[in-house]
C-alpha cells in the first residue's frame, strides 16, 4: 500500500518536472510521444477511482503477481490494441500541455487519495477479476513504475539521453526493488544479480534490446529466460 503512494507520487512529480517541450519526444513506449504516456496516465488514474468504488461479493480470484499477463511482444514492438490508438487521439486532443498536466494532477491526486482511503483487505473488481484492494494497489506499483521509466526515456541524465538541460528524477529505489521482484515472481525466474533493476525491468518488458552479453545470460537461465522480453498487460 505504501509502495502504491510512493511509485505514483514519484511519477506524477516526474511528470511535473518535465518541460512542455519534452512532451512532443519519443517516450519508452514504442509508438507513444510522452504527451500520449500521460494521458495514458490519466485514463490510469481515472480506472483506480473506478475500481476503488467497484466492490466485490466474490472472493479474489486474482493476487497482485497474477494481475499481470506476460504476452510476446507483437513484431513491431508496437501495441495494436484500439484503446492505444485511442489514448493518441485523446492526447492530441488537449493542445495545450497545460491542459493535459493539469488533468493528470486532478485526477491523479484523488486516485492518490482513494488508495490511502480504501481498506486494504476489500475485494474489488476490475477487468473481470477480483482481488483485494492491497494486491490490486500493488500491481499498480509495477505499471507506475515502468511508465516512470518511459517518460524520463529520453530525458535528462536519469533518463538517458539529456534534453533541454533538465535533469528528472527517475523511479524511486524501493519501487524499483519492488517491481523486478514481481516481475521474477510472475516469470518464476530470477534475473542475473548483476543487472540494476531498471535494466532488468526495461529487457525483461522489452523496453531497451538486451546486449550480447545480456542475451547469453538470458539464454543460460534456461527455457524461460530465452521467452524474454514479454509485454506485461
């Protein structure tokens, strides 16, 4: 529960510290612009109030590992699902990267306060399955702090390649400790030691190719790791 508040507040403070022209760059999602990442955020956002106010009779048929469903990553790297299309539309709709911020900030911070709000051990329901309020916020740990690491992408030294001088803070350390250990959990494969987390999250999602070196490391933890990278949806 505190690691949701963390990794979320973390990111929407990222998201602050960015210039407005940072928002036409590439993100760390293939195809997407930051500009769209963060309406992507904001839709986000908009499904933790909904899945907040979503209790459920049932028991939980899902926990914060199984939330997530490790999918090959399509040829082009690009996700064809309609609802990405969609979130593009929706971001170039804003025009004024104000706007856009402002949204995010709005609903970002009532969904903040809702999680702090909710009773850990309520069922809800989301995306027909059912899961306590603590596992579902968990899970969110791990999607807030891969999109941190897609937006400072390609901006400032946190991020990799420097931009307009600025430099944005990148994921915390817990969010990140946090977020390998889950994806290892759901692969049921511990990633090579040496790896930082962030980079054993970005190769393991597909989100930088892993070097040579990297590859045959994959390739001698056997089978599962030869799977690597998969999409996390």
């Amino acid at each position: 529960m505190d690691l949701f508040t963390l990794s979320w507040t973390a990111l929407r403070n990222a998201a602050a510290e960015l210039p407005d022209a940072a928002l036409d760059r590439p993100s760390g999602c293939r195809g997407w612009l930051v500009r769209d990442l963060l309406c992507h955020l904001v839709l986000g956002a908009q499904d933790v109030l909904v899945t907040l106010a979503t209790p459920a009779e049932a028991a939980p048929t899902a926990d914060a590992p199984s939330f997530w469903t490790p999918r090959p990553l399509p040829p082009d790297g690009r996700s064809h699902d309609p609802r990405h299309a969609l979130t593009v539309r929706l971001a170039a709709a804003y025009g004024d990267p104000a706007l856009l911020r402002g949204h995010l900030e709005d609903v970002g911070a009532a969904a903040g306060r809702a999680a702090l709000l909710a009773h850990p051990d309520l069922p809800v329901s989301t995306q027909g399955r059912t899961l306590t309020v603590r596992d579902y916020l968990s899970a969110h740990v791990l999607e807030w702090t891969l999109h941190h690491l897609d937006l400072i992408a390609h901006s400032g030294p946190a991020g990799g390649t420097a931009g307009d001088g600025e430099s944005v803070a990148g994921p915390p350390a817990e969010s990140l400790a946090a977020s390998r250990d889950m994806v290892e959990r759901r692969l049921r494969l511990r990633l090579p030691e040496a790896w930082t987390d962030a980079d054993a999250l970005r190769i393991a999602t597909g989100r930088r190719p892993a070097t040579e070196a990297e590859q045959a490391e994959l390739e001698a933890l056997g089978p599962r790791g030869q799977m690597l990278p998969l999409s996390f949806g």
